[in-house]
C-alpha cells in the first residue's frame, strides 16, 4: 500500500506539555480501537483515556478519523516504512511484513477499521487516499520500479496492479479474521513479481 509525510500542521503552541497531549490522543485512539472497535469509538472516550479535554482534541483534530489516521502514519512510518533499498529478498520482506503488520500490530488494526469504515463514508475514504494510502502507493510504486529496473522484480501486470495483487488477498484474510500465511504471501509474491527464470 501505499510512508506518508502529508501530516496536515495542527495548530499548536509547540511546547512539551502539548506534545505530550498529542502522543497521549493518538495511543488512546489506537488502544480504544484495539479495545472496543471503531464503532463505539468516541471523542468523549478518547479524551478521558488520554486525561486531555474534549476542546483540546477538538483544536488539532476535525474527526476520530484524522486521529487514527495521524495514528496510522506515525505508527507505520516507524515500524513498517517502505524499503529504500531493493532486492527480491527485500521485496518479499516488503510483503511478509505487511501480512505482519495488518495482522498483528495494533496499527494494522487501525488500518483495516479504516477500510471498513472507508466502504460506507466517502469523507473517510478520501482522507484515508490522500493522507495514507496515496502516499504510501507511491512509495511502493517506487519500490518495484527500482526492482524492475535493477532486473529484480518482474511484475506481471502494470506496477499498480501488481501490488493490488499481492495486498488484496492480504487485506482481504485479514479484514475477514482469517491467518495470513507465510506462504501465502510467498505464492502470491511468486506469482506476480518473481522474476520468470530464463
């Protein structure tokens, strides 16, 4: 999918206490989610769990999902970044992390609560393209670009298309509970982007 610097400013007064506030919204939102699922996440809850007022929330956030999503990208810029090297073995690594990553990282659960809610909200698909997945695309665009050019990869399809093909299942095991196998991810891999031997 498509890691992520398109962060909107929040207007704030920049000292410690407010980034201190900040850290503690954003590991409430994902622990709350985690905890009771998006639905019965609130604002009200958020703000009691991270000990801030609700107008403090209110001030740099327009919505609990701009919440998870600066959640999503500080999360996933530091444990899950889009590979600047290349290689078929990074490649892959690439992929089996992201099998890890919406299967077991607390981040990965907010990812996918984001889909879902994507499918009935127009306002929170866009946010979620432009801020998240967009960017992150772009990334992995160039990620296999640089495969490609390198003879390292070799997609089947159009770049896009290609790492829709290896996501998709991923995403789709995942949102539906089902494990997301090592070997399902080197299958799909293999199938889509392993270089064909001559």
């Amino acid at each position: 999918m498509p890691a992520v610097n398109s962060r909107p400013r929040r207007a704030r007064s920049g000292n410690q206490r407010d980034e201190a506030a900040r850290l503690a919204v954003l590991h409430a939102a994902d622990d709350l989610l985690v905890e009771h699922g998006f639905a019965k996440l609130t604002i009200e809850a958020i703000a009691r769990t991270a000990g801030v007022a609700k107008q403090t929330i209110y001030r740099w956030w327009p919505s609990k999902v701009e919440i998870l999503l600066d959640t999503l990208i500080e999360d996933s810029e530091k444990r899950f970044a889009v590979p600047e090297k290349t290689g078929v073995d990074v490649v892959l690594g690439y992929f089996r992390g992201y099998a890890r990553f919406v299967t077991r990282d607390p981040a990965g659960k907010v990812l996918l609560a984001l889909i879902a809610e994507a499918q009935h909200n127009p306002e929170t698909a866009k946010s979620l393209h432009d801020r998240y997945l967009g960017p992150r695309r772009e990334l992995e665009r160039d990620l296999l670009a640089r495969g490609v050019e390198a003879g390292e990869v070799s997609p089947r399809l159009d770049l896009d298309a290609a790492i829709d093909a290896v996501v998709g299942p991923i995403v789709y095991r995942a949102l539906t509970g089902a494990s997301v196998s090592r070997a399902l991810v080197d299958a799909l891999f293999d199938g889509q982007l392993k270089p064909v031997a001559s």
